[in-house]
C-alpha cells in the first residue's frame, strides 16, 4: 500500500477516534502543542507547526470560538497574541489524550496495516 493511501487511512481512523471530544488530529495536535509550551504565539507555533500563519489562524479560530484556548495580547508587545489552553482545553486535552492513547495501541504493528484494518 502506497505511504499517502496509508496516511489518508491513519487519518480517517484518527479522526473516528477523535470524534467524541469533538476534535480534529489538527486541533488535538495544536492543543497538545500549547500544553507542551506555554510561550506559544501564532507565529513561533507556526513555524513550530510546519503551518502558515493563516492556515493554523483558521484552525485556531475554531479552538479559541470553542472556549478551549485563549488569545491575548502579549503584555510586551501587544502585536503579539499569545496562546494558552483554558481549563475547558486542559480538559478536552486529556479526554482527547485517553482517545488518541487507546487508538494508537489498537493500531496493527507492522505490515498488518491495510485498508481493512483502519
């Protein structure tokens, strides 16, 4: 099986996995990103990310309408936004942790992978 059919397959799973706490892999990759660093701003993140700055802007504007993460100006430089989870994102966060957790583990190892397992 071709490395993109494969991706698209691990993808597909991870978004059914994720699907419960009402995330994206994007989103739940972007929260866990914030946790990880609490000195996040859109444009270290992106460049952290592999994202454009509009891109993940798009991506974030969802998290941030959803409660999850706030954006506020840096209190050095009010250019800045800074990026941290709230409480209700630390929470999703670990519930979509757990998810992601038990899907990787059920993954199949090696060359079980295939269309009929994702």
């Amino acid at each position: 099986m071709q490395a993109r059919t494969r991706a698209r397959l691990l993808t597909r799973y991870l978004e059914s996995a994720l699907k419960p706490v009402n995330l994206t892999p994007e989103q739940f990759s972007l929260l866990a990103a914030i946790a990880a660093d609490r000195t996040q701003n859109l444009k270290t993140m992106a460049q952290k990310t592999g994202h454009d700055v509009s891109t993940l802007s798009r991506t974030l504007s969802v998290i941030i309408r959803d409660g999850l993460v706030l954006s506020a100006p840096h209190p050095d430089d009010k250019r800045r936004k800074d990026l941290r989870l709230t409480v209700r994102g630390e929470i999703r966060l670990e519930e979509a942790m757990k998810l992601w957790r038990q899907s990787i583990d059920a993954l199949p190892k090696g060359d079980e992978v295939g269309e009929r397992n994702l």
